[in-house]
C-alpha cells in the first residue's frame, strides 16, 4: 500500500500505473495523443491515461466490444476524488446510448457526488473505477437495466441539447388538470435569466409567488403553455427531435388543439408533459422559435402561419431540432422531502467559511453577531432550487452564486462589512496561496467532502496551516452532527478519529448501518445528478443551535484545545426508521470527546 502523504503527485501517478499493470492483465495502459483527447478540454485534468481492453460477455462466451479503448482523467486532488472515465467516440456506434453514459461529454457516471475513497489506496481506486466501468457498459449493451433509463430520464432529456436555454422552468403544482390542456406561468427576468413558474390555475398556489415578485419590484406576465398528459411515444433516448418530428409525439386528438394553440402565441410556443418516476410525477418539455412571416413570401394574406411553418415539409424549418427543457418542482412538499443580549466582543475577527450550503450558510448567520467580522467565503456553487428549504438563502437566489448571495446578505445588515469571495475548490486555492488560510483567524470546513477536509487538518497537523481549523459535518436524517476542531497548539491525527474501514469512532448512527442501509442515507432524484443526505431544516436548526455556544467558547477563549463535539439528533425518528445508533444517547445532547 503507497505512503500517500509521502509521494509528490506525479511519483504517485508513476508507482499507480506500475501497479495497475502489474495488478490487471487484461488492460493495456499508454497515454493518449493530443489529438484522441480534444474533446477532454476544460476538464482541468491533470494527468490522462488511455485504457484500451475489451467487453466479454461471459454468459453467452462472446465478445460484445473486441477494441474498447477508455481515458482515465486525473484531477490534483487524486486520490480523494475518484478519476474520471470517458469512452473513446469510435466505439459509441458499438456501445450505443446505454444507462449511465453521457451522450454529450462520452463519460461514465460510476459514483455519487460524495464517496468517500480509501486514499491510502490509490491503485485500488483506480482497478474499482474501470472494472465498474467496464460492468456498466456490459449491462447497458446487454439491456440487462434499462429501467435505470427512467430515473435518468431528466438529465438524458436536455442531453442532447445544442444551445444553452437562457431560460429556467419551475412549477408549483399539487393536481395536475385532466379536463384541459394548458398550464400557466408567472414569466419574469432575473438578471439574464427569463424564469418561469408553471402553475394549474384551477388551483390557488400562485398568489404568494405573485406578491413576492410584485414586492420585490419584479414585472411579470402571465401566459398559457400547452400541457399533455405522459407521453408513452418518449421512453429511451436518443431524444433529439425535429420540429416535424415532434409533432407525431403528440397523441392524434390533441393536434387540432395544438395547432390552435401554436398559431395564437407569437412569441412562448412551448410544450409540457409528464413523466412518473419512482412514483413521483415530475414535468419536462420543449419550445419552438418564433417565426416572422413578413420575410416569407409568395402566400396569400392569412394563409400562412406558424403551423405551417413549422411542420411542413414546404419550408425548412420542420428540420430544425426542439430545444428541451426540465421543470423544477418548487412545491411545498418536494422542498420539504428534500430537506425531509448584546455581546461585550471588541475585536473583529476574520472567518473564513469553505462551503455555503446547509450548514455554511446558517453558521456564517450565527457568526455575524460577533461584531460583524471580516468573512472569506469559498463556493463554487449556484444556488439549486431543491436547496432553499434547508438554506438560509431563498427563492430570490436560485441560480446565482451562493458567494454573492451571502456576500449580498451581510452587506444589506451592514454595507461596511468587509467580505471577500472566493469561487473556487477551497483545497484548490490553498495549494495555489495558502497565505488566504493563514490570514484568518479561525477556518471552518462546511463542505462535506470528507477526504479532501481531513486532507486540510492533515496541512495544519504539518504545519502548512497555521490557523484553528473547525470540521462540521452532518449525520443521514440529521440523527447526529459532529464537528472537530484543531487547534496549532494542540495538534493530532485525525485519521485516528476514524475506523480502518473510513467510518467515524463516535458517530450516533452504528457504523454497520451505513454499509447495510446506503440506499436509505443517500438518496437520487435522477441519477448521478441530483444527489443528496436527507435532514430536515428544523433539525438543522437544532443542530447549529446547540453547537454554536461551543464554537462561540472556543471563539472568545485565548487557550484552547483540541476537541471533538458530537451531537445527538432525534433517537425516535430513528426508532420510527428502523435505523440502529449506538448505546447510551440521549436526545439533543452534546457530547464532547477530549484528544
């Protein structure tokens, strides 16, 4: 096993690929031409290995792909992050549009958003992602899982789209009509962005959504989008249409509709449909350009119009492609499943807060009323629509980014507040200048991306870091929340913290719980992307309120030392799910375990 932390990064990579050959007979490893991987650019890799082998189906003894050739992409933060797997175009004809596969990009969706990899390991990491690579492309040439298609569905849907839609669909529906064909939507501009929020008018959802756009001095209108039921004609990919095409989609009785419908909006010719997904019903859809008749001629007044434009085979517009779009559910209940004394203090501190999600948003809050300190903020992220119901941030934020919005939250308390953003990886930037690290007062890890944050107590530990580091991450169900802090004058490893198999030693959840019940703790709405912990903001709220005083202690003391706090969420939730903690807990306790 390689001596990670001993290894400069292209030492590894060397001793990685030694051991790979050596460990895996039926692959052959070269780097590739410059000329194999254009398409790779932009992906801030590193390092590329070309992985050439073959698909074998061993039930029926015969080749599926003779020649199947891989690249292997590397980021600088192997091995806490797992490389990325492409398939070489030349072979997609052979492979076809399989579950998993990425038309567009040509990669392998393998892992969840935040696996936790063994980083003493390296080699193995890489033997697990191209032998799973390898197991995905069998299945899906096989179509041994072709259901798994379904709960792609929304991301293969906008796949293949060409142009990039300056436009975001959201409904907030609870019934969906039967007796009509339309919707509505609030249509309005934010920023470059034209939103739409898809509603049923039979029902009284919109109201609230009206005041908050009218109060916050945002001009809308309101129009009527044309809406069928599911669409059996739309079950695999490829999904990419022609106008003509798109057309044959809709059923026989609803085209006269249509074509009503088509000819009386100038400007927002737009379909929607319905899909059930894993019993949920979820909207998706397509639009179609505007047309000016005035640049057409040879027709007679009133007998040309949009229909006819865009479907017959006279005028070269029925070759065009839809462009397609999802519709983001912004109800009450998918929010709610998703997210299940003045102080005597002179100094102003300076805080830096990697990661602004759930707990980074609502910790960066709490912090503010120490004399509104100076903030560094690192997120690369925009602000998703399923965040806002356990985010400080709220339905006036999606879409932009969670440093500015933050940022734009201090500053309307207090317009003098110094605040510098930082849109980036939070490890990235300390390796690039370490000195934004060492300039704080107290560091705070909020990211939940486990390798890569004990990878930055492993730089304090070191003496790279020469600040306090908080660590605070969260439990499924929010059943327990932990964080450790490190202080430069009471150093350790933090690995010791942890099992031999990466498992937290005083987590409230019994740790055969997260090998037996993953499904339960990490939850998809569409594959690979939409992945999420589930807890609910009430939850967090008690979370951060209970360890806010601890922080707050350690803040205000000059001499502190190292520590971890773990708390304990709510045990008959737990008992309601069947989910096994260890002995000796108590609700909404604070527990704290000296080095």
């Amino acid at each position: 096993m390689l001596k990670v932390h001993n290894l400069k990064y292209d030492e590894l990579i060397k001793e990685c690929s030694s051991q790979f050959l050596t460990l895996n007979r039926d692959y052959k490893l070269s780097y590739p031409l410059s000329s194999e991987i254009e398409f790779l650019k932009g992906n801030n890799f590193v390092e590329i290995w070309k992985v050439e082998t073959g698909l074998y189906d061993e039930e029926n003894y015969k080749w599926l792909v003779e020649d199947l050739v891989l690249y292997i992409g590397f980021t600088s933060d192997f091995p806490n992050k797992v490389p990325k797997v492409f398939v070489d175009k030349n072979n997609l004809k052979n492979v076809g549009i399989i579950p998993h596969l990425t038309i567009k990009t040509l990669d392998i969706c393998l892992f969840d958003n935040y696996v936790t990899t063994n980083k003493n390991n390296p080699t193995g990491i890489i033997t697990e992602t191209i032998d799973r690579t390898v197991e995905t492309l069998i299945k899906g040439i096989k179509k041994e899982n072709l259901d798994e298609f379904e709960n792609e569905f929304t991301a293969y849907w906008v796949a293949e789209n060409k142009i990039i839609l300056k436009r975001a669909f959201f409904y907030i529906i609870n019934e969906y009509p039967t007796d009509k064909n339309f919707l509505n939507a609030l249509v309005y501009e934010n920023g470059k962005i034209v939103n739409y929020i898809i509603f049923n008018s039979s029902e009284n959802l919109i109201s609230d959504y009206k005041q908050y756009l009218e109060n916050n001095n945002i001009s809308y209108q309101e129009v009527e989008l044309f809406y069928l039921q599911e669409i059996p004609k739309i079950k695999y990919p490829p999904y990419e249409y022609t106008y003509k095409e798109s057309l044959e989609l809709l059923p026989q009785d609803k085209q006269a509709e249509f074509k009503a419908y088509f000819n009386k909006n100038d400007s927002q010719k737009i379909v929607l449909f319905s899909k059930t997904i894993k019993n949920k019903k979820i909207l998706s859809g397509w639009l179609y350009k505007s047309f000016n008749k005035k640049d057409i001629k040879g027709f007679r007044p009133n007998k040309l119009n949009d229909f006819l434009i865009a479907f017959s085979n006279n005028f070269p517009e029925h070759k065009e492609i839809i462009r397609k779009f999802n519709v983001e559910d912004v109800s009450e209940e998918r929010l709610n499943n998703r997210t299940a004394g003045e102080l005597q203090v002179i100094r102003k501190h300076k805080f830096l807060i990697a990661g602004l999600g759930s707990v980074g948003s609502y910790l960066v809050s709490r912090l503010n009323s120490i004399n509104f300190p100076n903030f560094t903020l690192i997120d690369y992220d925009a602000l998703e629509v399923t965040n806002i119901g356990r985010q400080l941030l709220g339905f006036h934020d999606v879409n932009s980014y969670k440093t500015d919005c933050i940022a734009k939250f201090l500053t309307n308390k207090n317009p003098s507040q110094n605040i510098d953003i930082l849109r980036s990886s939070f490890i990235d930037i300390f390796k690039h200048n370490s000195e934004i690290y060492n300039g704080q007062d107290f560091i705070f890890l909020c990211t939940g991306e486990t390798n890569l944050e004990l990878e930055l107590l492993e730089e304090l530990r070191n003496g790279n870091i020469k600040k306090p580091i908080f660590r605070i991450w969260l439990e499924p169900f929010l059943l327990g929340g932990h964080f450790i802090y490190m202080s430069p004058d009471n150093l350790f490893d933090a690995d010791s913290l942890y099992t031999d198999n990466h498992k937290f030693k005083h987590s409230i959840i019994k740790n055969s719980e997260y090998e037996n019940r993953r499904d339960l703790f990490i939850q998809k709405e569409i594959g690979c992307q939409s992945v999420f912990s589930p807890y609910s903001s009430s939850h967090l709220e008690l979370f951060i309120s209970a360890i806010y005083p601890e922080i707050f202690k350690i803040i205000q003391s000059s001499k502190n030392k190292s520590l971890v706090v773990s708390w304990t969420g709510d045990l008959d939730f737990a008992k309601t799910i069947n989910i096994e903690v260890n002995d000796n807990l108590k609700s909404f306790e604070i527990t704290k375990h000296l080095i």
